[in-house]
C-alpha cells in the first residue's frame, strides 16, 4: 500500500471536566482534534503509512499539534507553518437528558486564511494511494472550499482516488453566503468512497431520502451511485440516542453491487462520543485497503466508531488486536 494522506484543520479542544458545563468551575481539558486528522491517527496505529496537510501557527501552540501528530506517526513534513492563530472549539460532554454542546472559536485561524496556492499536491501526493478529506473544509469559507477543490483535483489528475466525508457543519456553513449543495456536489464528484447517510445525499441530490430502514437506506446509496460516476462505496452509521450515555448504534456500507448492514450494537456509560465518526471512517478505510469485503469493512467500521465512544479526547487509538477483541464480544479484564 502507498500513502494514506488526510488534509484538513487541527484545532485545540477545550473540554469542560466530567460532565460539568462550560466553565462551571475555572478549569478546562485540552485535546488535540480535527476530523481528518483522527483518520491518519487511528490508521497510523492500525500499521498505515500516514501523512496529514494543514497549517497551523507558528507558536507553541502549533508546535503541540505537530507533536501529537507525529507522536501518533503521522508524516507531518507537508505541514505548513505560517503566521495566523491556531482554531479552538469548546465542547461540553452532555450527560442523561442534556446533549452535549459545542461552540467554535476558529474564524480566521492560520488554516482557514491559507490560499489554496500554499500546498504543492504534486509533491504532497507522490506515493499516495488515497487522498481524504471532509466538508468541514469547505465549510471554512470560500478559502477553504478553493484548498478543499484544489486538493481534490490534483489528486483526480494523478489518479489518487479521493475518499470524503460529508461532516455537514450547520454553524460553519451559515456563518457566510455558502451554496452547501454546489460545493459539496462539486468535490463529492472526485470521491470513490463517500462517508455519508441518507441526509447527506439528499442534500447532494435535491431530493428527500428516508433513512428509517435499510430499504431507504440502500435507495439513498443508489442515487448517489447514479449521480456520481466515480463513486463505488457510500458508508455510514445510524444512531439511536436513549440518553447522552447511552446509545445503540450500528454500521452500514453500501456498493453499486451489493450492501451490507450491521447488528447495532448498545453503547452504555459513554465516556466521550465526539470523533466517534473518524473512528468509523478509518475502520472502513483500513479494511478496504486492507483487501477486506464490504461487510468486514462495516463490522470494522463499528468496532472501531464503538471503541472511540470509550476514550476521552477526538482522536481513536485502538489497535488491530482490540478490533478483534470487540469482535469477539470479549469485555473481561485481559491480564
């Protein structure tokens, strides 16, 4: 396999403690995060080659983020170092009837203001097999949907097949005079593997899909095959919420000749659910690129999204053997 590259921003979580709200006491807990980044982290850790694009600035704060990055062996070589502020988001951990609330503070960070001229994808791409990347990107304004585009076109032209997550970020897309539709439609068009459900490709396509059973769900895919050409897989994951605590969830991965959908599976004392997606994302991309089906690349892509609920902070740090373990139903003490 060559090179698994993920391009996107890194920010600073500030979490209040436990499951306190903001600043209910003078303290709070700091995570390095990005959704594209906890892709390269957690392949990183299953044994992929991982190499991770983004700006940050040039501080100690920066100098954190690249740390943690190579720390979990991300290539961090293509990182670009520039003036600018580094993007926080605040995050409250919801608990029984309160949902968890998150407030951004990343307008005009070192990576949102980054031109799109500032990254030789030649040069980052060389040795890839997969370029990924999400709509938070684009969401950033119109600089970031120029880098997304770019990205997504130096790789079309290289023939490095593009995976994307749609992370539809409501906040982010109503801070500006954005076309959500246009846009993602545009850089969904480069993608073979698309992370999304049923709400995502009825976004992309105009139309009103039904996810409340794996019929509707298979006919959302469908679609999504008959409009975008390049397109070859579309996986998702369908969450019922009982409480902030507790939830059932299972996995779906879907291809133009055939689908595949989960058990779900129930998740009690959830310890943090945030990057719960990315955990997914990279279940099913290192199962794919590791030659595997599209059910192990679902059965995958849920042990993983459901480890994640279990550990604090974005990033998922599981390895293959406790991919294995979950598999088995295995949640005794291992001496």
């Amino acid at each position: 396999m060559g090179i698994f590259v993920s391009f996107g921003e890194v920010m600073l979580r500030m979490s209040s403690p436990g499951r306190e709200q903001l600043l209910q006491t003078p303290r709070l807990d700091i995570w390095v995060g990005g959704a594209e980044a906890n892709v390269a982290v957690q392949l990183a850790r299953l044994g992929h080659r991982t190499r991770f694009v983004t700006a940050l600035p040039d501080n100690e704060l920066g100098d954190a983020a690249v740390t943690h990055l190579r720390g979990a062996g991300v290539d961090v070589d293509h990182v670009l170092r520039r003036d600018g502020r580094m993007g926080l988001y605040f995050a409250a951990l919801g608990a029984g009837h309160r949902a968890t609330r998150i407030l951004y503070d990343r307008a005009h960070s070192s990576f949102a203001r980054a031109p799109s001229s500032a990254w030789d994808w030649d040069a980052i791409l060389a040795g890839a097999d997969r370029l990924h990347l999400s709509g938070i990107t684009p969401a950033l304004g119109p600089d970031g949907v120029e880098a997304a585009v770019a990205a997504a076109t130096a790789a079309t032209r290289l023939g490095v097949p593009v995976s994307f997550d749609g992370n539809y970020r409501a906040q982010l897309w109503d801070a500006w005079d954005a076309d959500p539709r246009a846009i993602l439609t545009d850089l969904v068009g480069h993608a073979d593997i698309l992370f999304g459900n049923h709400r995502d490709v009825s976004l992309l396509l105009g139309s009103s899909f039904a996810g409340d059973d794996p019929a509707g769900r298979r006919q959302a895919a469908q679609a999504a095959f008959a409009a975008f050409p390049r397109l070859r897989v579309v996986a998702c994951t369908t969450r019922h919420v009982v409480d902030a605590g507790s939830n059932r969830l299972s996995a779906r991965v879907d291809a133009r000749e055939g689908e595949f959908e989960t058990d779900a599976v129930l998740l009690s004392a959830i310890v943090d659910r945030i990057g719960t997606g990315d955990a997914f994302a990279a279940g099913v991309l290192h199962a794919l690129r590791s030659g595997f089906g599209i059910a192990e690349a679902a059965r995958t892509g849920l042990a993983l999204a459901a480890l994640k609920h279990s550990l604090p902070g974005d990033a998922s740090r599981f390895s293959r053997d406790d991919i294995a373990m979950f598999q088995q139903g295995a949640v005794d003490v291992r001496r």
